[in-house]
C-alpha cells in the first residue's frame, strides 16, 4: 500500500476534499480521463445542496454548478448532466363553483407550490448549458433513486447516451410521487 505522498508524486493535479467521506455522485471523470466533476462543499447529509466544479485533470476550471443536488457525466460523451431542486409555483383556478368567482368577479385562483427536480446537460466542448424539455408533470429522478443503482448498467434512473446518438432521459412523472 503507497502512503500519501508516495501517490502524490504521481499527481497530475492535487484539490483536496473538505469532507472525508465522499459519495458516488460527489465525483466523477469523463470516459475519456481528461475531465473532472466533483462536489467542492461539505454536505451535512445526502439531500443537501452541493457546490460542483468541472475542471481538467490538470487543474483548470471549466465551471461552477451552485445550489445543484448531484451532477455526474453522461456516458460516452462530454455531457454533463446538472440537477437543480426548484419550486415551481403555479396559479389553478378554484374546482368550487361557489368560489369560482372572488368578490370583484374575478376568477379565483390558488397559488400551488410544488418541489421538483429539473436538470440541464452542460456540454464540455462548446461551453453550452442544453435545457432538458419536460412536461409540468414530469421530473428527473431524484437522487436516492439515483444513487440506489449507481452501479448497475441495466436498472438505472441515469441520463445515458446510446449508440444512435440519442440520449434516454428517465422521468418521473409527478402524480406517481407519493
């Protein structure tokens, strides 16, 4: 077993972590090795928002994800996928035909707010964020989901690339959320 600073005069590059326990989705390199994603915040536990910084293997800082709940690269490509929690807020009209009207005569409506995760893929290359288009019902997966089949190619909630090109976005939708 190398000690330390035996395996860092093999280093192309040193940051360290300012945590000590580090999860799957903390960090993650490019297919290609020449990519860096990792989480730059301390967490206080699994749920909470990180910090990602993408950079080189040599050092260089490509950009910062705030407020994100996990961000990984896509398979095969230099897409990286970036999951943000929001709340999205949205005025429904009033079902009660004794309250269908507000004392102006104004159609009465309640404000619903509903958390829900949304993602974008930042593609490494052109230096581009690629909005992911999902229905008001629908969501990427959340990141127990995600981190429960980490490891395992066939039964994963995981953005991936396929050979055609394309790309499979697993969704939920929201009315199966419970």
């Amino acid at each position: 077993m190398q000690l330390q600073k035996s395996q860092a005069l093999f280093a192309v590059s040193s940051y360290t972590m300012p945590f000590v326990r580090v999860d799957p989705v903390d960090i993650d390199l490019s297919d290609d090795g020449k990519l860096v994603l990792f989480n730059t915040l301390p967490k206080e536990n699994q749920d909470s928002l990180k910090s990602y910084q993408l950079s080189t293997i040599q050092g260089a800082v490509f950009a910062n994800f705030d407020s994100v709940s996990y961000a990984y690269f896509v398979n095969g490509s230099h897409l990286a996928l970036v999951c943000k929690r929001v709340v999205r807020q949205e005025y429904v009209a009033s079902q009660e035909p004794d309250r269908a009207f507000n004392k102006r005569g104004k159609r009465a409506a309640r404000l619903i707010f509903e958390f829900r995760n949304e993602a974008f893929l930042y593609d490494c290359i052109k230096d581009v964020k690629i909005p992911i288009p999902l229905e008001k019902w629908q969501q990427i997966y959340d990141l127990p989901s995600i981190v429960r089949f980490i490891n395992d190619g066939e039964e994963s909630y995981n953005l991936q690339a396929l050979a055609n090109g394309n790309l499979l976005v697993p969704y939920r939708s929201m009315d199966s959320i419970a």
